[in-house]
C-alpha cells in the first residue's frame, strides 16, 4: 500500500472515478462526502494526503481547508484542491484557505496521478 | 689679516688629521694585525692537524701492507703445526717443504727461517746450511719471541747472531692444543735495495708531508726516501723520540739540519715501529701565502679609506668655511649684501645664515648712509640753488624791493621797552629824536632794480645810503609807524605813504615791510617792498567827487523812488502770497498723489478708509474726521473711522442720529454741505444745533460717499472754532479724496463679488469633479454635503435622503455634524421641519430665522444647539419627477443671513448632487446585475464541469484499459466520446472566458519565462494531431528569442488556438510557426496551407461567435470563440493580432507581444 488519501468529493461519479484512479495506482483510499465528515475523518485516519473538493454541501471547501489547517495534527498533511470553480482568484482563495495544490476539474486520468503525486512526499 | 692658505697645516685640517685620521688608522691597523694573526693561527693549526691526518691515515694503510707479510708466514703454520715437525730430526722435511714454496718467500729478500720453541733454526730458506742447527735463543729478537710467541714485528736486529741487520717478521707456529712449537720469521734486508720489499711498502707511504720516513722503537731508519738514510740512528731527535714512546701528533719544529718544517708522527700499529712525516714549513704555509697579501691590502684600506673619509669631510667642512671667508673679505672689499647658500645643516649653515644676515644689515647700514649723505649734498645743492634763484628773484622782481639789517633798530627799541615803554606810538610823539637814532640801526644791505627805477634813480648806489642820512619829514612818519610795527610784535606791516623820486616828483607807494622767517627774533633781515600806487590815488580822489554828485542826483531824485518803492512793496506781497498758494496746492496735490496710491495697493477696507480719514486730516485745518460706511436698506453703519489730533471727542451716534444732524441733510441731498462756525445751520435739527453750540465745535465738511447714484456714506470734517473756517477749496479737496474712495470702495466690492464667484464656482466644480469620479453613494453624499458648507460658508451644511414612497429615511450626510447627531434623524423630523415642507413644495426656500419660521415645527433639523441656528437655506433633490431628498445650509446667529444667492448655489449643488445620486444608484444596480451575471458563470461553469469530469474521467480509465479489455469498436466509439467531451469542455471553457472578459475579470498574470519553451510546450501538444494528418510541422524560433515578460499560460494558449486552428483547417502541405524579436516586440507568424479565408469574412473572424462557414456543412468544428478570445488576450498582454490570407492558398495569422513591461 502506497499511502493513504481521504477524498472529501459530494459526487458520486467523480468520488468513485477519483477512487478508481488513486486505488488502481495503489493508494488506500477514504472518502468523506461533506466537509465536516472530511474534517473528522481526517483527523481519526491522518491520511497522507487529501483530495478536496471545493464546492460541498453544507461547509464549502474553503471553510474545510482552514478547519483542517486549524489541526495541528494536519501540518504536514498536503490539501489538494479538485475543483470545476475556474473564477477568477479560485486559485489564490484555495492556496490562502490552506491548499498545497489546485487540481482543475475535469480531471485528465493520464495525468491526474502525476499530478497529485507530486504533492506526496516521496515514499 | 691671516688667510686659509696660510693657516692650512695649523687650521682645521691639521686638527682633524691629528684628531681622526691618524687615530682612525691606527685602530684599523690593529684591527686588521688581529684579525690575520688570528687567522694565520687558525689556519696553521689547520694545516698541522691536517698533515698529521694524512700521516695517520698513511700509517692505517701500511699496517694493513704489513698484514701481508704475517699473513703468507702464517700459511705456514699449519703445516708445522705437528709436535715433532720442528724438532731437528725433521729438518730435511722442513727445507723440503720452504724449498717448495720458494717463489712464494720472495716478498723476504733476507729469507726465511724456521724455529723450533728450543731457539734452533730447523729451516731456512733459500737454504743456509750455515745457520741450520744453530741456536738463536740468545737473540735478542728471537729470544723475547720464544718468551713471548707472538706474530711480531722486529725493530733493526741482525740476521742470526752476528750478520747483517734485518727486520725479523715473525709468527708463531702453534700446536693443536695450543702449545708452543716454534717460530716462523721471515727476514727483511735493512739495506736492501729499492726493490727491497719493505722499501716497496714503504715507498708507497704517503704522509702529510713530503718525506715520510720509518723508524724503529730504537730511532733506526727502516725506511726512508733518501735511501741513504736507511739505518741511521735519529734517537736523539725529538720527534723521533716522541713517536718511539708511542706518541701521535703533529708539531713544528726545526728539522735535523735546521728547516723549519712540521712534523707528523704515528706509531704503526702491532709493531714498535714509528712513522714520520715532515712538511717544510713554507711550503706548508704556501696554500695561505695569499694572506700576506690581503694582509697588505687591508692595511693599505685602512690607511686609504679613512684618508678618502676624511678628505671628503675636510672638503665638505672647510668648503663653506672657505666661502665663508671669501665672502667675508668680499665684505671687508665693500661689497656688502654679498650672501651665501650653504646646506649643511649644521653650525656652519647657522654661522652662514647670521652671516648673510650681517652682511644684508651691513648692505642696509651702508645704502642708508649713503643715501643719507646724497640727500645732505641735494639739501646743500638746493639751498644754493634756491639762494641763487632769491637773487635772480630779488634782482629781477617786477616789485621793488629793499633788503634791510633792522637789528641796531631792534637794539634801540628794546632798550626803549627797557625802560618800561609798552605804548610806543605815544613814546615817539613825545620823543621824536629816538626816531632818528633807531633809523641809525638799520642798514640797507640791497635794493633791486626796480626799486631804481620806481625811485628813477640811475644806480644802486644812492639808495644804499644809511637810512637816517636821507631822512624827511615824510620818511621820518614812513620809519616811525614801521617801527612801532615791529615793535608790537608784528612780523608783516602794509601802509600807504608818500615820498619823492630822485627827481623830487612825489610819489604814493603802498610800502609793505615783512621780517624774513627766522630772523623774527633779532630783525637782521627785513624786506621792504614799494608799489607805486600814485594812479590809483588820483582816481581815488576823482571817483570820491563823482559819488559825491551823484548823492545829490540821489538826493533829488528820493521822492519818485520813495513811490516807485511802496509799488514793489506791494508786488512783493502778492508774489508771496501767490507762492504761497502755489506751496498748498502742492501739498495737497502730495496728499492726493500719496493716497491715489493708497488706493491702488489697499487690501483691506477698513485700511483704505483710515487712509482717506488720515489723508483728509492732513490736508485740512480739520482736527476731527468721521468717515461713515452706511446700508441704507438695513439702515446700518457698518464702518465708522475716525480721525485727527481729536479724534476721541467724535461720538458714536446710531444711523438715527446721524439722521438728524448735517449728515442726514447730506444724505437726503446727496450733496456736499459746508457749515461755517458760530452758525446756526437750518440744515440741521435743533438738538444737533444745540449740542454743537454747547460742544467746542468750530465749521463742519460733510460730503457724500457716492458711487453713481449709490450712496454708501459720508465723509465729516470738524475743526475747532479757533481755526480758519473751511472754505470752498477745503469742500472741493474732500470731494476729490472721497470720489476717489467710493470708486474704489466699489472696486473692491465688485473684486470680492468676483473672486467669491470664481470661489463658489471652484467649489462646485470641485465638487462636481469628485462626486463624478466616484460611483460610491455615501463619499457622494459627504462630499456634497461639504461643498455645500464651503460654497455657502454656511456653518454646517444636512443632506437628507429619502424615500416618499416608504416614508423613509435613507441616507444622511452632513457637515458641521457628527455620525451620532445624523443617525438620530428620523423621517418624522425631516417631514417636521422646512425640509419637510421643501419636500412637499419641491422648491428651494430660504429662512431668515429657523427658530421663528412657522414651517418649521420645531423639531425639523439634527442639532445639539439648536437655538443657536438662526438663517438657512435649504433646496429639494429632484430625479425626474421624484422627490429624493434636501440639502440644507444653516448659519448660527453670529452669522451672516442666506441671500437668494447663496440659495441659487446650494440649489445647483442639489442638482448635481440629485445626478450623482442617481448615477450612483444606477452603478449599484449594474453591479449587482454583474454580480449575479458572474455568479451565474462560475455555477453554470461548476455544474457543467462535473459531469464532464465523470464523463472525460471515465472514458479515458476505459481507453488506458483499466477497467478491462476493451475491443475495437468500442475503443474507437470511447474515443468518440472522449473527443466530443473535451470538445464539450472546450466550449465551456471558451464561453467562460470571454464571459469572463468582457465581465472585466480576466486578469493576466505576468512574468518573466522563456518564450521558446512556450512554443517547445504547444507544440508538444498539437503534435499528435498534425502527425495524424500527416502534416508537417515547422518551427522556426529565431536565436534571439528569450525571455520574456508576458502571462505564459495565456501566450500558451493563443499560441494553442492559432496552431490549432491551423492544423484544423489544413488537409495537406504543411503549418509553419516562426519566432521572432525585432526591436523590443516578439512576433509570432502561424501559416498554413489550408483553405484560407476570404476577405469578406476576415473581419468578421475575430468577434465572438463566429466561424467561417465553408458550406452548409459545418466540417470543422469549434466554438468560434477562439480567435476572439486570442484577439482579446493578445490586447490584454499588450500586442496586437491580425491575419494574412488568400482563398485556397493558406493563411497567415500573426500576433506581437512586447519583451518588456517598458515597451
């Protein structure tokens, strides 16, 4: 097992797409749907990364980022944001919530790995 | 004076020689003695120790030669070493066995010889029958031998018992237990022959020196190079002595026959022997002969160094003594100021420097002298000179002259003052006869020429004759006042006298007598001088006749004159009273001129009219001014300046009173009023009438302050009733002055009027400029509320929003206000107040006074001292047909009243501010719409996206075969689907961002990179898609094409759509891209070989939405977007796009961007 990744992700099909992808490459991976969960989940199963959508019932991603960052127990933890928001500054908003990195949706299979690979320290 | 030359040998030279050369020399002689001795001794020794090394060695070197001797005997001993080989019974065997080793024996040129421990000889080779059998144990050698058996060598013995001498070598011949069998020795010939074998060791010994010589423990000569001394007995020499006691060493010493030599002695090891070496001393000493020389040398340096020394000091020392010298004799020659320059630096410079300052002094002393002298001769030169020209003078003067010797006169009158005269004249009335004895002391010593000629004698002779002789009667009066001249001190005497000439005709002279200066005291020179001055006297007389008649005509004619006289009198008056008249005019033209120019500088009014009340003051007799600025609507003073030395005593009366007295005449007329003192002026009411009599008032000037028909005041001029009365001129110079005043008064008015014009119109364009620069209601708000304060100078300044419709109150703004006092404002108060009623009215309105207006119900306006606020001025908000709000202006009561004017402005600013408000409303409303436009972008955005990211995502796991095999046809059919999917993506994207940039959000982002990875990366990209086509893909990037400061993700992108495009639109030839920089711009140029586009749809290209169609069918799909958008990104980053194409033949589009920010 390479590592373990929490996805926090509200749609169904791209939570199981995102799942498919990181577990065929050999990742463990847990899946929270909203951001509270998300935020619990990650601090009982310290993943080794998490995937976060940005747009999520209730708590949006941006609010979920600074609660995770809140968590001392997070430091280390990269925060890549997966998000189909392609405004103005949802880059900026995303780094200054607390993300590592900013992945845009719609995800490209080929290079999606790679691309959240290199927020992972190496094994 | 002795000389250097001469002292030469005694002088400094001889001292320093004595003192320094020749102890000098000395100690260096010495030095250089010790020096080479203590070599000399070194080296000797050297040279000793030396040549007994050699000799040492020598003898090492023969003792080994010896080793062969023992060595070839010791062969031997072995086969002697049976018991009973040596005994006398085995002689036969014995000679045998030597007979056998004959060849071997002959390093023994005295053979050898065998004996048994008896002392027999058993053996002897080359045989000798005649020792064989013998007993040699009383041989001294053999004997100590037999004793002591021992390889050995011998000293001089002799062979057997009796013949010649030999040198025994022996070696003892020992048995197998070790006993004692016999000996073998081996002779050597002492006077053998050089072949001899011990001469041949010994030849070769090399000592130190150059005759080395053995001896033996007796002083014998075993060997020696002069073979005649072989043998001889040295045991009487030292050397030899010591070396036979078995001393090593090396002495000097005298040789046997007397040379100084050196000598090396050694004991030769194993054997008694010695071996010397002698050296000839000068020989040994030869190698350091060279040290005589150096030796020599030495001294001579030390001789010639220090003489070089110390003739260079002498030289240097007595040099600038000697020009000191020189010098110094050059002095004592006379030729003072001679200097010298000597830098030694020592006593010698101090010495040349004091004397360079003697000898300048001397030079001094002497010019001084002689300069003294030049002038005493030029002093006697000019005294002579000077009485030559006295003669010349006195000879030649155009005056006559006498010179005189007055001091026998000088004698008689002190022997008079002796006596106690003071007062001479009256002594020489009574006593005439002392005349003529003084006269005996004078003596005439010379007359000139023209005394000869005034007196017409023929020569000087006459007039030289003593004075007394030719006394008269008129000479005697002449002398006598002379005298009494001289005697009361006088040194200069004038008078007129009269005498006769030679010829007896009178004659008047002015006599003039004068003491020559120095010989005041005893009178022995005294000049006379005489001018003949008989004409004049004549004409004296006959002018004194001619005044007389003319006093008579004068006489006659005083009565016509005395008229004539009072007319000019007259004329006199009237020319000064006409000067007078002339001097006032003047000054009040002064006072005129110098307050024209106070009008023209003045910059404040109440200064300007202190000037006019000054000014009148100074040009009238007035002693109180009173000038008074009026409103005559609000029946006010509002300036009242007083002046003159009794200003105080002008009262201050109200506008009423001013009404009663002259002024309100004046005021009423409009005319100027002249009131004469001690008059009842009708003008005037009887109270005024009354009090001027009772105050100390004298004549009153009122006049007018009138510009045109305005009248603003007056002008009151009062003087005390002691004074001249005013008259008309007085009248007209007021008027003048305050003519002038009033014009100037309205000047300024009009200026003020002017510059608050261009002031409110500052402030309202101000205004106007900042509520048009900004879209933000409330800075609107507050800003208009400040300009309304400022163009009204209104102490605070309310703006009011509302809604009518609601009854509400939307905003307020003020000035002079705080936050607090504004958010209390409710609507029922604004409707309460005038703003309430302006509301209703829609139409400005001003109020004198809030607190007695009846519109206003009490309540209507924020303000915490209320009862303070007195005018306002206040003006509606209109936009369109509604009602929005009012502007407000309040002054307090210490403040002036709002005119219509002041309501016409603040009307204006309602109106801009009612625009502004509206614009304001009008952004915030287009705001919110983009708001919402763009939040409905970024959620269309998001919501597409996510099932497109399922659907990209899942088609590409299918294609990579992750989710199983797949096969042909279906691969091909997901590609189908991957490919409208990202084209669906593609338009979302597309759509997105030229929403986004006409929403105004786009931002580029730019930085520095690297242009020609930019183009490396899209290319990369697109590839695929040429290679699919089979379309070639050039690239062409010039060399100098770098960095560059642009947004790379945009440019990336542009460059995306272009080659895209291209690619897309090209089915065969090829798609080129070229790179390029020129002059600070980056051009690239996308050109392919497709179906080009036709001119009338160039221009259509780069709007949104469209593509060319090529048909009914649209073959190539996009979203028409692209191109606008690159046009759009291009301008964003500073460059510019466009295309060149022709219709079936390709199309070219290129697009700039700048390298740099700066360009």
């Amino acid at each position: 097992m390479k590592g373990k990744i929490l996805v926090i992700e509200d749609n169904e099909q791209n939570l199981y797409l995102t799942r498919f992808i990181l577990e065929a490459n050999g990742y463990e991976v847990v899946a929270a749907r909203d951001g509270r969960t998300g935020v619990d989940m990650a601090a009982q199963e310290r993943p080794d990364l998490i995937l976060l959508d940005i747009q999520l019932p209730g708590m949006d991603g941006y609010t979920v980022a600074k609660s995770l960052r809140g968590n001392p127990d997070l430091d280390d933890t990269p925060i890549v944001a997966v998000t189909s928001y392609a405004m103005v500054g949802d880059r900026e908003r995303g780094l200054e919530a607390g993300c590592t990195g900013y992945i845009e949706k719609p995800i490209n299979p080929e290079t999606f790995m790679a691309e959240v690979e290199e927020h992972l320290p190496p094994a | 004076m002795p000389t250097l030359s001469n002292l030469r040998w005694r002088g400094l030279r001889s001292k320093i020689i004595a003192w320094f050369f020749v102890p000098t020399v000395m100690i260096l002689l010495t030095v250089a003695w010790v020096i080479f001795a203590a070599y000399q001794q070194v080296t000797e020794n050297a040279a000793i120790e030396r040549n007994h090394a050699l000799t040492t060695l020598a003898a090492v070197q023969y003792t080994t030669e010896l080793g062969t001797y023992t060595d070839l005997l010791r062969e031997y001993t072995a086969l002697f070493a049976e018991p009973d080989t040596l005994s006398e019974a085995n002689m036969s065997y014995l000679q045998e066995v030597l007979s056998a080793s004959r060849g071997r024996f002959e390093l023994f040129d005295g053979g050898v010889l065998v004996i048994n421990n008896l002392g027999t000889v058993v053996g002897a080779e080359p045989a000798r029958p005649d020792v064989l059998g013998e007993n040699w144990a009383a041989h001294p050698y053999f004997r100590d031998m037999l004793r002591t058996p021992k390889e050995s060598f011998s000293d001089v013995t002799i062979d057997g018992l009796d013949h010649a001498e030999v040198i025994v070598v022996s070696v003892p011949v020992v048995g197998r237990q070790g006993q004692f069998l016999g000996l073998i020795a081996g002779l050597l010939r002492l006077t053998g022959t050089a072949s001899s074998s011990l001469v041949q060791g010994a030849s070769q010994l090399e000592g130190g020196g150059e005759i080395t010589y053995l001896v033996d423990s007796n002083g014998r000569i075993l060997y020696h190079p002069d073979a005649t001394q072989i043998g001889a007995d040295l045991s009487n020499y030292d050397v030899v002595q010591r070396v036979t006691s078995g001393q090593s060493d090396a002495i000097r010493t005298q040789s046997r026959d007397g040379r100084q030599i050196v000598a090396s002695f050694v004991p030769i090891p194993n054997t008694p022997w010695g071996m010397v070496s002698e050296q000839e001393w000068d020989a040994l000493i030869s190698a350091n002969q060279g040290y005589g020389t150096y030796l020599l040398l030495l001294l001579i340096m030390s001789v010639i160094l220090p003489a070089i020394v110390v003739a260079i000091g002498l030289r240097q020392i007595l040099r600038p003594i000697e020009q000191l010298n020189q010098a110094a004799q050059q002095v004592a020659h006379g030729k003072f100021g001679h200097t010298l320059e000597v830098k030694t630096g020592d006593e010698i410079e101090a010495l040349t420097k004091q004397f360079n300052h003697m000898s300048l002094q001397l030079q001094e002393t002497y010019a001084s002298l002689e300069r003294q002298l030049h002038e005493q001769l030029e002093a006697q030169n000019a005294l002579r000179k000077s009485e030559t020209r006295y003669r010349t003078l006195f000879e030649e003067s155009p005056i006559s002259l006498w010179e005189e010797d007055f001091s026998g006169a000088k004698q008689c009158v002190e022997q008079i003052r002796a006596t106690g005269v003071t007062d001479f004249r009256a002594y020489f009335a009574s006593h005439p006869e002392v005349i003529t004895q003084c006269a005996a002391g004078v003596n005439i010593l010379n007359v000139n020429r023209a005394a000869i000629n005034l007196l017409q004698y023929e020569s000087k002779e006459p007039l030289l004759t003593p004075l007394a002789q030719i006394f008269n009667e008129r000479t005697i009066k002449t002398f006598r006042e002379e005298l009494i001249a001289l005697a009361e001190g006088q040194t200069t005497f004038f008078m007129e006298a009269s005498g006769l000439t030679a010829h007896g005709i009178p004659i008047n002279f002015g006599l003039h007598l004068a003491i020559v200066p120095g010989y005041e005291e005893s009178w022995e020179r005294v000049f006379i001088s005489l001018t003949d001055i008989t004409q004049r006297v004549r004409m004296e007389n006959e002018l004194r006749e001619h005044q007389e008649h003319l006093a008579d005509l004068v006489a006659a004619r005083t009565a016509e004159l005395t008229i004539s006289n009072q007319q000019l009198a007259q004329e006199i008056e009237e020319h000064r009273r006409t000067e007078t008249a002339l001097e006032e005019n003047l000054s009040r033209s002064e006072t005129l001129h110098r307050f024209s120019r106070a009008l023209i500088n003045f910059e404040d009014l109440s200064d300007l009219l202190q000037t006019v009340v000054d000014s009148v003051a100074e040009a009238l007799p007035a002693n109180r001014i009173v000038l008074y600025l009026l409103d005559q609507e609000t029946e006010k003073i509002t300036h009242a300046v007083r002046g003159g030395k009794n200003r105080e005593q002008v009262s201050e009366p109200d506008y009423k009173e001013l009404q009663a007295g002259l002024t309100g005449w004046v005021l009423r007329e409009g005319e100027p009023a002249l009131s004469p003192k001690d008059v009842l002026d009708p003008r005037e009411s009887t109270a005024v009438q009354q009090r001027r009599m009772e105050t100390n008032c004298g004549a009153i000037i009122v006049v007018p302050l009138q510009y045109g028909s305005r009248l603003m005041g007056t002008l009151t001029a009062i003087n005390s009733p002691d004074e001249p009365d005013f008259n008309q001129k007085d009248v007209d110079l007021v008027m003048t002055l305050v003519n002038q005043t009033a014009v100037a008064i309205e000047t300024a008015r009009l200026y003020e009027e002017t510059a608050r014009r261009a002031q409110e119109l500052a402030i309202l364009y101000d205004v106007g400029q900042k509520i048009t620069a900004t879209l933000d209601l409330d800075m609107i708000l507050d800003t208009i509320a400040q300009g309304a304060a400022q163009v009204a100078q209104a102490d605070k300044s309310l703006l009011l929003l509302v809604d009518m419709k609601k009854e509400n109150l939307l905003k307020t703004a003020g000035f002079g206000y705080s936050r607090q006092e504004l958010n209390r404002q409710s609507y029922i108060e604004c409707q309460d107040g005038i703003s309430g009623w302006v509301l209703q009215k829609q139409k400005p309105t001003l109020s004198a006074d809030i607190q007695t207006d009846a519109r206003n119900k009490g309540i209507a306006l924020v303000n915490a001292q209320r009862s303070h606020d007195k005018s306002a001025a206040v003006a509606p908000l209109i936009i369109g047909q509604e009602m929005v709000g009012t502007l407000t202006v309040v002054n307090g009561r210490d403040k002036f009243t709002f005119t219509p004017a002041d309501l016409n402005l603040v009307t204006m600013l309602a109106d801009q501010a009612a625009a502004a408000i509206h614009n304001g409303r009008l952004y915030e409303a287009a705001q919110e719409a983009d708001r919402i436009k763009s939040a409905f972008l970024a959620s269309m955005s998001h919501e597409l996206r996510t099932p497109l990211n399922s659907i990209i995502g899942f088609t590409g796991i299918i294609l990579q075969g992750l989710a199983g095999p797949l096969n042909d046809e279906q691969a091909k059919q997901m590609r189908m689907v991957q490919t409208s999917a990202r084209h669906l993506l593609a338009l979302i994207n597309d759509v997105l961002d030229i929403s986004k940039i006409e929403a105004g959000q786009f931002k580029v982002e730019k930085a520095d990179f690297d242009m020609r990875t930019a183009v490396e990366n899209v290319v990369r990209i697109v590839q695929p898609l040429a290679d699919k086509k089979e379309l070639p893909l050039q690239v062409t990037i010039a060399t100098d094409v770098g960095q560059i400061w642009s947004d790379q993700r945009r440019v990336e992108q542009i460059l995306l759509n272009l080659i895209n495009n291209a690619i897309k639109f090209t089915d065969e030839g090829q798609v080129t891209i070229t790179c390029d920089v020129d002059e600070g711009w980056l051009q690239v140029d996308v050109t392919d070989t497709g179906i080009g586009i036709q001119l009338a749809s160039q221009r259509q290209l780069f709007k949104p939405f469209q593509q060319v169609n090529t048909g009914l069918d649209r073959k190539h799909e996009g979203t028409g977007l692209g191109l606008s958008i690159c046009k759009r990104l291009v301008e964003m980053l500073g460059g510019q796009i466009w295309l060149e194409s022709e219709w079936q033949v390709g199309s070219t589009f290129s697009f700039t961007l700048p390298l740099t920010d700066g360009s």
